[in-house]
C-alpha cells in the first residue's frame, strides 16, 4: 500500500515494535506514509522493540508532529531504528522520550542518539 495517512492513533503495548516497515520487494514499499499526531508508547512487551522501525526502501516516509515514548520498563527501547535497508525518514517537531537505549539508532552506523 502507498500514499497512507495515519492520523491521531494510539499505538501501544505491542509485542515487539509499535510500527514496522518490513523488508520487501520495490513493488510492495509502503512508499508516502505519512504518520501524523499519533502517540506510539511503551511497545516490546515481548522482550523488547522500538516505536517506529524502518527495514524498508520506502521513500517520503514522514513523521510529523508524534509522540514516540517509553513510559513504562524501557521495553521500548529506541524510539526510531533504522536498518541498514532503511531510507531516511523526514522528521518533523516529535516529541521522543524516555528510551533506555536512545531516540534513534542506525543500524548501519551503530550511532546511538539520545
């Protein structure tokens, strides 16, 4: 699916990551999702996750104006995690707190941002 609006969810408590871009074909790219005023809290009840993860070369991603945050045990434990598969995403004023291991991590570069 392509051209997505996700507006003023609350995505929570989730196994693993509140929201993950899955590695896939071109073709199947969830390419222009645009998350906005969504709160994505306190997910990777499981043993651990991250609020948004992106495995995927999906462009014009954008997270916009969200609250990404860990409030409970630090399950969630990095607020945005990019695979090296990944593209960048376009961020815009979120508010990404309360991580235990940071707010957003690079697999690639294994650079940790707190």
């Amino acid at each position: 699916d392509t051209d997505m609006l996700f507006e003023e969810n609350h995505i929570y408590e989730n196994a693993s990551d509140g929201v993950n871009f899955r590695g896939e074909r071109a073709a199947n790219v969830p390419y222009r999702s645009i998350f906005i005023k969504n709160v994505v809290e306190n997910n990777g009840t499981k043993g651990g996750g991250y609020g948004f993860s992106f495995n995927s070369p999906a462009h014009d991603v954008v997270l916009k104006d969200n609250i990404i945050r860990d409030t409970k045990n630090g399950s969630q434990k990095v607020g945005i995690y990019y695979y090296k598969n990944s593209l960048p995403v376009k961020l815009e004023n979120n508010i990404n707190e309360g991580h235990p291991k940071g707010k957003i991590k690079h697999e690639k570069t294994f650079l940790w941002f707190k």
